[in-house]
C-alpha cells in the first residue's frame, strides 16, 4: 500500500527538518518554509494531510488554508494548526474556517503522530462512503429499470454489483417492431475505475446502435465499428472489453449474435443443454479485427442464457470455480422452475464456499413460453 503523503509546512528550520525526518519512517512527506511555497508544492501535488505553522512569512497560516478553501480540488484536505500561538481567539478562527485540528508547541510527538492517524483515517472513511456512493450512480446507470415484454416469452436478467461493482453492463433497445437488441458486456477492470470506462463505453455501444442500426442489423458490422471506435478513442484506447450483442426476433424464434471473447452464452430445453459455440477477440485489441455473426433457435420450452464472469468464477466447496460446465449443470435443473434464473442463483449459492457471490454478477435469461 502507497504511503499517505504530508506536507509540513514550517517557517522554523530545525523544527521543520525535526518534523520531516520523525514522520518520514511513516508517511510520505514534502515540506515548505511558507504558505507560498506550500501553495507551489500542492499545485505539484496534493498531499493527503497539511501539518502547518501560523505565524509565518510571505504568507500565514490562516491565509494558506483560506488558499486551499477556495479550491474544490484541495479544500477537502486534512489541516493541522501546529503553532506557539495557543490563545483561544486564533483556535476558533482555525476551526471557524475549516481546520481539523489545533496543536500547540511545545507538543508531543507521539501524540502528533496519534493526531495524524486519526484524521488520514476519516479521510479513508469519507472516501470510502464516496466511492460507495459514486459506484451505486454508475450501476444505476448501466442497467435498465425494465425488460421487454413480448407474448410467448419471459425475459429476466438480475445484476449485483460486488462493493462499488466492475465493468459489467446490460442494456436492450427495440431496433424496429419485433426485433430488439440486447448488449452484455464486461469491461476489464474492478471498482470505479472500471464503472467509469464501463459506462463510457456503454455509452458508444448506445451512440454506434443509433448510428447504423439504419442501414446494417448485423451484430457482427456493430462489433467491428465498436472496435473501431475505442481504439481509436484517446481515452478508451487502453481499455479492453468482453462483449456480447445480441439480436432477438422473436417471431422467428431465432438470436443471432456476434460474441467479442465474452462468456459463451448457455442454450438450454427440455432436451438437454449446450454451449454456444463461436466466439472472437475481445474489443480494445486489434483495429483490423473481424466478427461473424451466428445464429440459434429457440426451441419450445427452451431459454438462452448469458452472463458474466462473476458467475462462471463463482467458488465451490469444493474448492473448485463454477465454471461453464457448473453453469449447464444448473441450467439443466433450473429451466423447470418457474422462476428459472433465481431458481438457478440459489442452487449456485447452495453449492458455494460461501453464502454470496464473491465478484460482480450480471445474468441474462430469455425464456420460450409458448
């Protein structure tokens, strides 16, 4: 784990190099003689905690911190007074204008360092809940708040998002009446800076759907502008995804799709089980790259099942993962239920390690009624 970072902002020198060198076995630590030197170290970078002197040179204490507190990107920072001046007038300033703590010289290092710890780890704990928040926008976000209905058919998929969640995302539109498509994806990656690129991306799979759905309902000739376009994006270049899209007709009874290396999707009946097959290179990985659009049918009685590595990778008492041959085995008891998906994430959890799911989850069921 990084260091956190201080700096130690001190007009006295011996004091100054007294306090780098005790915090450093501890923490990474800069330091300025100044508020103005101060303000050209936090303009380099952000420090996660300020340590600072009030009667100062150049510039104060008070007008250093008042400095930052116009800022949104450093008012947040943690501030420490550490200052001769003990009188109770400049301690209700400080706190009046948003410094955190207050201590007096002569002082105690040990209780400094006590001082410090506990203000880096309500930051931590803000940040935490931030993120939390922020993560729970983003899945929002890359979900739909409803499925279609179509006679003869029941559609289900179920997403649970581990913590702040990752990179899966799931969304449906209707190209024209009685085909819809259905985009499954995966972008590689955990927590919020996989939400981020996630929804960046959903958002160029929605802008690409609107673009060429006109002229081309291939999902293959989608899979390759999409590839296209993050490679050549400056900032989704570097980002790799999984992706499955799907085009569902349902008075044909047919899917055709284009699979960009995502999980292969579970075709189950009364009759048995079976993977379907095909599948290419994922997105993000080669500009030329080429994708086949394939086609299955669904049978009376029959469901199509997709979804993301968060099941597949599910671990067992046994110790082994779920895995694809797992994911057929509860297909196969599943598809008799009435409701088959929740049907088959209670057997999952009923074979797991544990009684949750250890990873993102998103699963997909399109079931024939009829």
């Amino acid at each position: 784990m990084a260091q956190n970072s201080i700096l130690v902002v001190e007009d006295e020198h011996t004091l100054r190099r007294l306090l780098e060198y005790r915090l450093s076995k501890q923490y990474d630590v800069r330091t300025a003689a100044n508020g103005e030197e101060a303000l050209e170290r936090v303009a380099d970078r952000i420090p996660d905690l300020i340590i600072s002197d009030i009667m100062m040179p150049k510039m104060d204490g008070f007008a250093l911190q008042e400095a930052l507190q116009k800022e949104k990107r450093t008012r947040a920072i943690p501030f420490i007074f550490l200052t001769a001046k003990a009188d109770e007038q400049s301690r209700v300033r400080g706190k009046r204008t948003g410094v955190d703590d207050y201590i007096t010289k002569p002082f105690d290092i040990e209780q400094l360092l006590s001082r410090i710890e506990t203000l880096l780890e309500r930051a931590r704990i803000y940040q935490t809940q931030l993120d939390a928040r922020i993560g729970q926008d983003f899945s929002q976000k890359l979900m739909p708040k409803k499925m279609p209905v179509v006679e003869g058919y029941s559609v289900r998929f179920h997403a649970q998002p581990r913590e702040y969640g990752g990179g899966d995302l799931f969304d449906w539109i209707q190209a024209e009446p009685g085909m819809f498509f259905f985009t499954i994806g995966d972008v590689m990656g955990k927590g919020l800076e996989a939400k981020f690129y996630a929804f960046n991306f959903l958002g160029y799979v929605r802008g690409t759907l609107h673009a060429m759905l006109p002229s081309s309902k291939s999902p293959a000739d989608l899979m390759k502008r999409i590839n296209e376009i993050i490679i050549e994006d400056e900032i989704m270049k570097e980002t790799f995804a999984s992706l499955l899209l799907l085009r569902w007709e349902p008075d044909k009874h047919q899917i055709t799709y284009a699979n960009a290396g995502h999980c292969r999707p579970i075709l189950a009946s009364p009759g048995g089980v079976e993977v379907v097959e095909h599948s290419d290179i994922i997105l993000g990985l080669d500009p030329y790259a080429q994708f086949t659009d394939s086609t299955v049918r669904i049978p009376p009685g029959g469901s199509l099942i997709a979804y993301t590595d968060g099941l597949m990778e599910q671990r067992l008492r046994t110790g082994a993962m779920l895995g694809e041959r797992g994911i057929m085995d509860v297909a196969r008891e599943s598809i008799r239920r009435p409701d088959p998906l929740q049907a088959m994430l209670d057997d999952v959890l009923q074979r797991s390690e544990k009684p949750e799911f250890a990873d993102d989850l998103l699963v997909f069921w399109l079931s024939r009624t009829d």
